[in-house]
C-alpha cells in the first residue's frame, strides 16, 4: 500500500505511521511495524491513502492542530482517503466529514460515520505482565479490582467532584450532548465523584470482595518519571491478579484504559455507562451498568456472578483475553483500519457502478 504522509517527522506520535518511522518504539508495536510494509510516496496523488503525520489534539494540552482541514481539504481535491489521528481526552467535534478520524471517548449518541473509536494500548512490559496472569477458579464471593487515582491536579476538577450533586454528574455524563458542552476540567471531577461513588457502593457491600489500591500519594502515571510509571504499572497488575471483575469509569476523556488492561488480563470489565463507544464490543464479555443504576451496581455484579458456572466464567474470562489479542490490540486494529479506510472509495464507486 503507498502511503503520503505530508513529510512525517521520525518522531511523529502517530501509531499508523510507525512502520514507517520504526525507530524506538514502544515493544507493544513491534509486531505491527515488522508485519506492516507499507510504501511512502512523495505525493499525494500517488497515493493509495494520506496519513496526517500530527496528532489533531495534543495529548497532554488538547491545543488543536487546524492545519488538518487543509490536510482533509488537499485529500479531497485529489479524491484520496486519508486518516486524522485525533486520539486524545478532547472531546471536541472535528467535523471532517471526508476523512477517516481516529478518536478516543466518543459519545455513542453523537458518533459521525467517519469517525472511529480506538483502543487504548499500554505499553508492552504492562501488556506481558497482564498476559501472563492465571485465570483461576471461582471463589465464594464476586473479586472486583479497581487501581488508580481518585484525585485531580486540577483545582476546578477537585471542586466539581466534591461541590455538585450527584444528580448532575449523572445526568450530564449519561448525555454526549451535555458532556460535551461542559468544561472538561468540571467533566473530569465529575468523572472522580463517579468513580469514587460506585468504589464507595462495592466497599459497603459485605455480599462482595474488593481490592482497591487508590493511587492518590503518587504522581501521576502521565509524568515523566519512568519509576513511578513501573511502580504504577506492577500495582495495577498484582491488583488485576487477584481479580474476578475489574471497575471501569471514564477518566478525563469518555474511556477508560482499565477497561482494555481488563480484557488483556482476562478479566470482566464492570463499565460504567457513560454514553462511551466501545470497539468490537460484540465480541466481549462485559458487565455494562447503566450510570442511572449505579446505586444497585453491588446487586448487578451479584447476580451476573450468581447466575454464572465456574466453566462459564472462565471462558468468559478466556474470550475476553483472546478477543484483545485478535481484535484490540495494534497488531490487529491498526491494520485492519488502515486497510478498511483505503478501500473506502472502491466501495462508493462500485455501489455507484
């Protein structure tokens, strides 16, 4: 496949060009570097497909990058079909209707047809530590895992979460609509409050065991300490270890990381409904509890643990893990989007013809 990728730096952040740019990358992306030879063209007429070589929203600033509607715009005039990486905790619309956008924390409800949700990847020391974890036996009582922050660096974040009712953060974070009109920084504190209430539920319920490790008195994992990031990464196994169910809540993007180390690990993902899209979700075994009925969430995990064999649970478990690595992970999404956004134009012509 010829790829035009506007003179994408060696550095460049974006996944879908690294086997083109294969230099230090994270191990989770050998496999889909070494397997992926793609050909770099120097001008996008000759290409099969455009990649933007720049995220759309920083990550760690969310400031936006306009130079990808001149990107889209060049595509189109060439009737090319091209990708814009907009993965990041920005919600913001990117209204490219033409091009194939790559986003994190979608709202089902508001979902563009191009628009596409991605998986979250840790990095792979985290990945073989989750893959090597032993699916064991069924105890007496559901184990429900949770391991992470309750907590914000942000002033306004730590305000909404302890200053608005409970009501309102439910209301709003159930809606896209309404999510996504809201001050990120109010949205991630509401997102705490959430997290912290259905923690509080589980802990309350003799019914239930839980492990959770709060993370709050260390920094957190997205600063450049690679101490506290391993420290971070072994709590979040031995956490996972020990586990049936692992609680999953939106953090300060509509998605939870958690969520796809769960399924790596080969663990249920109890999942807090917050109108969030969730790739090849039909391939996975999920307890989806709707944020309006996270008071009985002790009740749901109950009985979805009640009414599940010892054999059924495990392959459950089992499935999950396997649906990670044939679905989810680089190896296997990367490729197939790539290819599925490349033969985009071949389908309208032919439905056309």
């Amino acid at each position: 496949m010829k790829i035009y990728t506007f003179n994408a730096t060696e550095d460049t952040r974006v996944e879908l060009l690294w086997p083109l740019r294969a230099n230090n990358r994270d191990g989770i992306f050998s496999q889909f570097i070494a397997e992926n030879s793609y050909t770099e063209v120097d001008s996008i007429q000759d290409c099969d497909l455009a990649i933007y070589p720049n995220k759309a929203f920083t990550p760690e600033t969310l400031a936006f990058d306009s130079s990808v509607f001149q990107a889209g715009a060049a595509a189109e005039a060439y009737g090319k079909p091209i990708i814009i990486d907009a993965t990041s905790d920005s919600d913001v619309l990117l209204d490219i209707p033409s091009a194939n956008i790559l986003r994190c924390g979608l709202y089902r409800s508001l979902k563009q047809p191009f628009e596409t949700e991605c998986p979250y990847w840790s990095n792979d020391r985290t990945k073989q530590g989750l893959d090597a974890l032993d699916i064991g036996f069924k105890g007496k009582k559901p184990v429900i895992g949770f391991c992470g922050t309750t907590s914000s660096m942000g002033k306004l974040a730590n305000l909404s979460k302890f200053s608005l009712p409970h009501a309102v953060t439910k209301l709003v974070l159930s809606q896209g609509r309404l999510s996504r009109r809201v001050d990120p920084r109010i949205t991630e504190g509401m997102s705490l409050q959430l997290r912290e209430t259905a923690m509080n539920l589980i802990a309350a319920d003799k019914r239930l065991e839980f492990y959770f490790d709060v993370t709050n008195n260390h920094q957190s994992y997205y600063v450049k300490n690679e101490s506290n990031k391993i420290i971070l990464e072994n709590l979040f196994i031995n956490n996972t270890a020990k586990c049936d169910y692992v609680l999953c809540v939106r953090g300060s993007g509509n998605f939870s990381g958690r969520f796809y180390m769960a399924l790596n690990a080969g663990r249920i993902p109890v999942v807090i409904d917050t109108d969030g899209v969730i790739p090849h979700e039909e391939q996975l075994h999920l307890l989806k509890i709707p944020i309006n009925s996270v008071k009985n969430i002790s009740s749901l995990i109950l009985e979805h643990f009640e009414t599940t064999t010892e054999q059924d649970l495990k392959e459950m478990k089992l499935r999950n893990r396997l649906a990670y690595h044939q679905f989810l992970s680089p190896e296997k999404f990367l490729p197939r989007y790539i290819e599925n956004c490349a033969e985009i134009p071949q389908k309208i012509s032919l439905k056309a013809a």
